[in-house]
C-alpha cells in the first residue's frame, strides 16, 4: 500500500483540502469519498483501512469544512467534486457519498456518467427533492444560529441525526461542532445543483443505497424513493444507525462499498 499524500487542490475561486492514499498501482477502480454536512472527511477515518488494503481512496474536505478554507467566491459542489477527480488524474471512479456527499455524487453521475463506476450512497441527500427541507428545523438552527448558541446547535444536530449515539456521544458530537459553522460560512457562496431527483432514472452506474433505519423520518421517506426511482438499486437498511452510518456501523459500510467495487469492476 502506497504511502498516503495530503495537498491542497486548485478549484474554481479556491482550493480544497485532499487525502490520497491506497493501492494506487491496482487494477480496481479508485474510491472517491465524500463527506456528510454534519461533518467532515475524518468521518470516513474508520473506514477507510479497509478500503485501502484493496482500492486507492481519495477523500476531501468540501469548501469550509475540515482543513478546507471558507469559500470567498461562488462554487459549486458538483464543480469541486470534477475539479478534484481532474487534479488527481481520475478519470473513472467508484463514488461513495454520505448526506451531502451522496447528492455530489448522485449529480456527477448524472452529469458525467462515464466517469462515474458505481455509487455507495448512505443516507443520502439529493437535489431538487421535495420533503427534505423541513420548515420547523429550520426555524430552529436559524434561532440557535441567531444566539449564537453552539451548544444548542449541537444538541438539535444530536436528536435529529444522532439517535442511536451513546451518552455522552462525543465524536458525532465533535464532527457536528465542526461542521456546524461552515453551514453558514458557505451559505452565501453556494451556487445549488442542478436538480437530480427528478432525473434518478437516469442513472446508470451500478448503485448501493444505505438507508439509515434511525435517521431523521423525512430523510428515511426520500431514500426510500430514490431507491426505487434508480434503476437497479440495491437499497440495505441498517439498523443500527442513524445519520451517522460511518460511526455506527464502519465495518458495514466498508463492506457494502467493497462489494459494490467488486460490480463495478
């Protein structure tokens, strides 16, 4: 296994924070990560080890998040998300995305198919979804926000997206504390995604969907949906985890992305 390399990657206006490492001389497709925004590229530390005995894997940390600078400049996910495939020589890739990180992979796919080889998607989010927005979290990050009540942001993330964390659930609490102010550090720079949801039929990319049987209920009902609008899915519901899947059930999720490698190749 080739030693890892951390660098900074050129995007659009910016740059991004990046972590190669694996096999890079194997024959298998490489793994392109991508991170949640109740956290950052460290959420995947648990499993990637066993990723990379077998695959490159490329994770990165989105504008704002983790080791990444605060955008100055209008981006886009789906534009950082090329970027950082072209800067590493990426030409095809297996995708696997969690909440946010799903809907940038579910995009790419769809705008680039050829250089998308399959997709593992945990609890993920996607453009143009209705139902994901619910008015009345909103309305209660947007009062914390407005306190300036950290703690309080951390306790809603907490009941909303943490139900089967332990007491006290300190490293989904860790990565929500991080993650938190770049929701509202990007907000302003943020161009939205063309809308994919209506469009899920069109993939066509062998696909895994983990649906997250303790997750938020409105995130639960999308899933399901998009499950069936992708053509193929194979949905797997895990029981034992809520919007933090990678925590909860890391051995898991290496093993539903390895055995969707194994289609892909």
């Amino acid at each position: 296994m080739d030693a890892a390399m951390e660098t900074m990657v050129r995007v659009d206006g910016g740059e991004v924070w990046a972590r190669d490492e694996g096999e890079r001389e194997g024959r298998r497709p490489p793994l392109v990560l991508l991170h949640p925004g109740v956290g950052d590229s460290r959420i995947w530390d648990d499993v990637v080890p066993a990723l990379a005995a077998r695959h490159r894997v490329i994770r990165y940390d989105a504008r704002g998040f983790g080791q990444s600078p605060q955008p100055t400049t209008r981006y886009s996910q789906l534009g950082d998300a090329r970027a950082v495939l072209d800067h590493f020589g990426v030409g095809r890739a297996v995708l696997a995305g969690s909440s946010m990180g799903g809907a940038t992979s579910l995009s790419l796919a769809l705008a680039e198919p050829d250089r998308v080889a399959g997709l593992a998607l945990f609890a993920p989010g996607v453009t143009g979804a209705p139902g994901l927005d619910v008015p009345e979290v909103r309305a209660d990050i947007e009062r914390l926000a407005e306190a300036g009540d950290m703690d309080g942001l951390v306790a809603l993330g907490l009941r909303l997206w943490g139900a089967v964390g332990p007491e006290p659930d300190g490293e989904a609490a860790r990565q929500l504390r991080a993650a938190i102010p770049a929701w509202f550090t990007t907000y302003p720079h943020a161009v939205a995604d063309p809308p994919v949801f209506p469009h899920l039929g069109g993939i066509a990319a062998p696909c895994v969907l983990a649906l997250c049987e303790h997750d938020q209920p409105e995130v639960i009902a999308v899933n399901e949906d998009m499950a069936d609008r992708i053509p193929g899915c194979r949905l797997v519901r895990l029981a034992g985890s809520d919007h933090f899947p990678t925590l909860r059930e890391p051995e898991t999720v290496a093993r539903l992305i390895l055995d969707l490698c194994e289609r892909a190749a």
